[in-house]
C-alpha cells in the first residue's frame, strides 16, 4: 500500500494538500528522517534543554518574534536580544535610538518584556552605528546611551559582541534565531560572524547549538560552519511557529509523530 512520507519541516507550518491533505488520506503518514530531527531538536530544545539554556534572538523586528520571545522567556537562562529589535528595547529603557529602525506600536511591549526577563534579557551595551548603509560611510561604535540623532544602528557593537561570546560560551544549549545586524553588508557583518563563530566554539565544548532557519541559517552557511553546528533548522517561519509553541498543521496530521 501507499505510505506517505512527509519531510519538508519547511513547509510544515502550512496547511497544503501536499502537507496535510495527502497525510490525512493515507495510512501510514509518517515524519522523513529530516522531520524526525528538527522535532527532536526544537522539541528537546523547549522541553527538557540542559542549562544553563541561552536563546539568541536578533533581526529587524520585535513584532515577528514576539511570540517566540514570550514562549523561550520562561525556559531560558539568558536571552540575547540583537539586531534593529534592541532598538525597540533600547527606546522602552528612555535612550535615544537617532535614525535606527524602530517599531513605535510595540515600545509598550518591549517595556513590559524588559520587566518581565529582567534577570534574563541581555541587551547590547553598544552599537555600531553610520549615517547610512552607503559604500563610503564611516560606521563607528558608540555606547547605547550614545547613539547620534542623524545615525542608525547597523550592527552590535565589539563590547557586545564580547560579552554575548561570553554567554554562548557558557551554555550547555544555544538556540539562535535572527542576525545581530546587517550581516548582507560588511562591516555591518562583524556581530553576526561572531556570533556564528561562537555557536561553533559552544558545539566543540559539547552545547547543544540549533540555528532556527532563514536569515541566521544563510549566516551560518555563508561562514561555512553548518557542519559545525548541532542542528540548523531548515524551517525558518516553521521553526518559528514551532518554538512558539503552536501545533503545525504538516506536523498534526502525522500518525508517528
């Protein structure tokens, strides 16, 4: 008879034909090798990590990642909050944020999370900063509380990038999702790299290191470290609504799972 294998953890997060219709019609429909490993990993990662537990959360905005924040805030020991999102924290702590992107309608949200993970949230303590992204524009790094009125954050800052190595490096399981800044262009890469490059340190120290998909999943593929990492998650919007704590549809219509 038919058996259905269903091994596009990437695709899992929507309800298809291809996804659940099929799984729904044929006996057995069961995870690939590939699922059976991105569950096991997100799910050791949620439901019994080995601590000290730090998540890794970065990218341009608090409002995609809100969901995952507030699912990863009670199962971490740290969370690291890079990328233009530390703008939106930087600006419910009162700082000033110049031209950096910030999202206005969740600086209330933000503020409630800094309270809410005072123990746990690390924000960056500088950033490095420019006029623009143009070619010719000197970026230097200035403390958070001194960001310019006409310059934009584009990356974390050296001392943050110190102190995040700090972090992963004593964790026993990293879970990194989001650039630390504009990794596409250098020298707004250097946060990102660093990072990626102590995921590799933590793995060699026997962490568990898993990259949840997209843009963190390209930055660790452009330093050719994938192979140095416990597990990268093919599953970028997947991965996230995983660790959100939702049921994906692709997932629920599986009989083994």
């Amino acid at each position: 008879g038919d058996v259905y294998v269903n091994d596009a953890f990437g695709a899992a997060h929507r309800a298809h034909s291809s996804t659940e219709g099929v799984a729904r019609h044929i006996e057995p429909a069961v995870a690939g090798l590939l699922m059976e490993k991105e569950l096991d990993y997100l799910g050791r990662a949620l439901g019994n990590p080995e601590h000290p537990f730090v998540a890794i959360m970065g990218g341009s905005k608090i409002s995609g990642k809100i969901d995952v924040i507030d699912s990863l805030l009670p199962k971490v020991d740290r969370m690291l909050i890079g990328g233009a999102m530390a703008c939106t924290f930087f600006r419910a702590m009162g700082l000033e944020t110049g031209k950096s992107l910030v999202e206005e309608d969740r600086v209330d949200m933000a503020k409630e999370l800094l309270q809410r993970g005072k123990d746990k949230l690390v924000l960056p303590v500088d950033a490095l900063v420019a006029p623009s992204m143009d070619d010719g524009a000197k970026a230097h790094s200035v403390k958070r509380d001194a960001i310019p009125a006409s310059e934009a954050m584009y990356d974390i800052g050296q001392e943050s990038i110190r102190l995040f190595m700090q972090e992963i490096l004593r964790a026993k399981t990293v879970l990194w999702n989001g650039p630390m800044g504009v990794f596409e262009k250098p020298p707004f890469d250097a946060g990102t790299n660093s990072i990626a490059k102590s995921l590799a340190s933590a793995t060699r120290n026997g962490a568990t290191t898993i990259v949840g998909g997209g843009d963190s999943a390209a930055a660790i593929a452009e330093a050719g470290l994938e192979s140095q990492m416990t597990h990268v998650s093919t599953g970028g919007g997947a991965s996230l609504e995983f660790l959100e704590g939702r049921t994906l549809p692709g997932v629920a219509a599986l009989d083994d799972r």
